[in-house]
C-alpha cells in the first residue's frame, strides 16, 4: 500500500477496525451456517508462529449449551471456585491497570443505569456472561495444553480476527474471559479431553441496536503512552559489546 495525498485516505480504510465494540445484546436473527463458516475461516487467517495455527472454536448448541449455563449459573450460585488454565490478571494489580478496569466497569454499569451500590443488578448482568449474553453463536475457544505463552498470543489474534470479520459484516461478538474461571465444569459438561485448555467463550450474533448496554464505550491509550522509541549509537551498547563472550578457543 502506498501512501494517498488524498486527506483521511488512511482512517476510512482503517475506520472498520475502530468501530468494533464487545456486543452484549443480541437479536434473535439466526446466523447461517455458511455466514458463520467464513467467519471462523477469515479468523484463522491469523498469522501464528511456524503456522501451527493453535486453538479450536467449540460451537456449544441445543442441549449441550442449556446444560452448561445450568451448570455455570449453578458454580456462580453456590460460590464454586476452579483453578483457571492460565493466568489472566496481573497479581497483584497494579494501580494504574486497576484504573482502567474500574473505568470500564463504570461504562458498561453507567450504560444500563445500574449504581454503584445496586449490588444485585451487577451480579445480574455478570451472570449474562455465562447464558453467553443469549447471543443465536455460542463458542468456547480452547488451546492444547502443550502450547506455551506464545500459542496464546496465536490463537488471540485469530480471536481478534474473527471479532473484526463479525464486525465488518455487521455483525457483533463478546470474548468472554469469565468462562477461563470454570474450565472443569466447562470440559466436564462438553466432554472434553483434559488437554484442552478452556482460554474463552465468545458470543456472536447480530447487535441489539435498541438495547442500552451496546451503548457502552470504552476509551484507548494514547499512542504516546504504549508506544516508545530507541535510537542509537549509545555508550552502553559498546560496554555490552564488550563483555558479551566470543565462541574463540582458548589456545593458551
């Protein structure tokens, strides 16, 4: 791609890739079975290391997705603790990361009017995490347990391709990051191996534009605070150069 003189040329065509938002209401229009075949295909796009294109998208459907948000919503009412596949939050959490969380909390709250002190209307909307906010597409993402730190990192780019590609149809999708917190009910209720890390679940369908909670807007760093620059020649370079050993035999 070549640079345009054409003025905004550049933010039109990357215009899509900001318009995406996590949709947490949903109509009840189906998604076709070929719709949702070139979505997860147009993910699996995603570049990955060696290509070895970790994950799977597990379609929960009919009796099977009834059982597990019975059993979900059962773990949430009883209090039931699991040990997650992997680690999601830093811990502890640093001040600055927990004004960030706060922040998005108070958007999507503020967006349904639920207070801060309304306790049960909280609770009531977490819970919609786990009916996969009643989305028509429920999917879980897994990953083979051998893959270190750098599978995830693959298999989140493909995530992040199949919610753009949902967006640009006009679609909407959630990642759903609360699943993480019950991989054994999850693999237990699903049948499936040990081996298979439970890493989300992602709810896709067609946005609910009337509803309150797809107002919800949360804002992104500015660039000068994630990206950084270094440039050279500096003096430490050379002193590492220095002391750095050389594969030269020791003839003396």
């Amino acid at each position: 791609m070549t640079e345009s003189n054409e003025p905004n040329t550049v933010d039109l065509r990357l215009q899509f890739l900001h318009q995406r938002r996590s949709i947490r209401a949903f109509t009840h229009q189906a998604v076709s079975r070929t719709l949702l075949a070139q979505l997860l295909q147009a993910a699996r796009a995603a570049p990955s290391g060696a290509n070895l294109q970790p994950g799977k998208f597990i379609e929960v459907i009919g009796a099977a997705r009834s059982a597990l948000t019975d059993a979900l919503m059962r773990n949430r009412e009883e209090l039931v603790e699991e040990r997650e596949d992997y680690g999601y939050f830093p811990r502890p959490m640093p001040m600055q990361l927990r004004k960030r969380q706060v922040a998005a909390a108070q958007a999507l709250y503020g967006a349904l009017g639920i207070a801060r002190d309304d306790a049960a209307g909280r609770d009531e909307q977490f819970a919609r995490n786990f009916r996969f906010f009643d989305a028509p597409v429920a999917l879980i993402a897994t990953i083979d347990a051998s893959f270190g730190e750098g599978g995830y990192m693959d298999l989140g780019m493909a995530l992040h391709g199949l919610q753009l590609a949902a967006s640009a149809v006009g679609m909407g999708s959630c990642a759903i990051g609360a699943m993480a917190s019950h991989a054994d009910t999850i693999r237990e209720v699903l049948q499936l191996p040990a081996d298979q890390h439970i890493v989300c679940g992602i709810a896709l369908g067609w946005p609910d534009e009337t509803a309150p909670v797809n107002r919800t807007r949360t804002s992104r760093l500015p660039l000068d605070v994630y990206l950084e620059q270094r440039s050279g020649p500096h003096d430490h370079l050379a002193a590492i150069s220095a002391r750095r050993p050389t594969n030269e035999t020791n003839t003396q």
